[in-house]
C-alpha cells in the first residue's frame, strides 16, 4: 500500500520554465491537497481539491495551477516559475473533508528555481 | 490572518523528560477539529494525534496527549518521557467546519515548533 505518491523527488528549474508536479493516492480518499513549506512558515496550502472534479484555491494560490485528473491523481503546474516557488511541496489526502478526517502526506518534492 | 499560533519556535529537552507544546488557535466556529503532525529530519508528517472541538476528554495516543483548553483555545502537546527520536519539528493544525467560511476543509497549520532531545 503506497499511500500518497509523490513525483518528482527533486528538481532544479531555471526562471521561466513550467513543469508540473505528480500526486496520486492508493487510499479511495475523496479530498487531495498542495501545500509547500518555507523555513518559519509552516505548510501553506496552495490548492484543494475536495472530491473529484472540483478545485480551490488556498492561502498562496498565485503562480500555480491545479488538475484533478480523476480520484486519484492531482497535480500541481507551474507555468513559469520564479525563484519565490523555491520551496518544499507537500501533498496530501484525506477520506473527505470532515473535521475530523486526518491528512496523509507523500514524502514531498524539493524545488529549486534559479 | 494567522489562525494557527505557536509561539515557541526551538526548545530543548532531555531524555526522558516530559516537554509541552504551545498552540493557540483562532476560529468563531463552534465544530472544528485539531491536530499534530511530526515532522522528522527526513521531512516526512506524520500524523500524532487528534481532538475534535466536541470531544470532552483530552486525546492521548501513547506518549502523546493533548492539554485542550476550550475556553482558551488552546491545545497544547504533551510529550512524556522524551526519546533521543522525538527530535523532530512539531506542527499544531486546525479544521473549521463552517461551509461559509473560505477556510472549510482546509487543514491550516502552524510555524512549527522544532524539538532537540538531549541524552
């Protein structure tokens, strides 16, 4: 059982070009999330996807774009990245998004824009 | 605006030791639900521990319990007996339940607060 599978592991981009981050979860889950962190400011969500054909924005949405390409894959896009996306992504699932339904997370991506 | 706070960025403990965790949190909601997350060196979360804003008694899961002080919103992590692998940073997140509000179903965390273990 995977749980949250996340693609690439690392990656090294140049300012100005896209690329677009993989997520797939084995779980049935309904709900998906993209976070990233930054040193000193926790997880920031950047988009959820509350079930399957639906998307949202979080707190730092700008400069990114989201696909929920069926229950178990979504991705997260970059269309022409900046060195403020700099960061570690992060995502996750969970069953739905009851209050009470815990996140897992993949074992995140490190990006760095030069 | 923040809704999540810990104000304890670093902290040292000692094997063995019992070590407590701020987190205050800021929601008009009256269901909503808390959690913490550990967040090793190798960065992966992982998920501790649970309270919903209903539950009368304290969660604990092993050494984990969390102090919730409704009135004060608060829901602090107590970690007992301290171990050389609870090195790691902390992280205290919330859920609001409120269909209304732009943060429904959104897991919000904290800054974190990182935790050293000394023998």
């Amino acid at each position: 059982n995977a749980g949250v599978t996340q693609n690439p592991k690392f990656q090294v981009l140049k300012t100005g070009q896209s690329m677009t981050l993989q997520c797939a979860q084995d779980m049935n889950h309904n709900s998906m999330y993209w976070y990233r962190q930054d040193p000193g400011m926790g997880l920031r969500l950047i988009y959820y996807s509350a079930s399957e054909g639906t998307t949202d924005k979080g707190e730092v949405p700008n400069g990114y774009n989201v696909s929920r390409l069926n229950k178990r894959e979504f991705s997260l896009r970059l269309e022409s990245a900046a060195p403020s996306q700099t960061s570690v992504y992060f995502c996750a699932s969970s069953l739905d998004s009851g209050t009470n339904e815990k996140l897992f997370f993949g074992s995140g991506t490190q990006l760095s824009v030069l | 605006a923040q809704k999540i706070t810990q104000t304890q960025p670093g902290m040292f403990v000692q094997e063995k030791e019992a070590v407590t965790l701020d987190c205050t949190y800021d929601t008009s909601d009256q269901s909503y639900g808390l959690f913490w997350y550990k967040q090793p060196s190798s960065g992966e979360m992982i998920f501790l521990i649970y309270q919903g804003s209903y539950d009368e008694q304290n969660a604990t899961e092993g050494r984990y319990s969390l102090n919730f002080q409704k009135a004060r919103k608060s829901a602090n992590l107590v970690i007992s007996a301290s171990q050389l692998g609870d090195s790691a940073m902390y992280f205290c997140a919330m859920r609001e339940d409120r269909m209304t509000t732009d943060s429904w179903g959104k897991l919000q965390f904290g800054a974190g607060t990182q935790v050293v273990v000394t023998p």
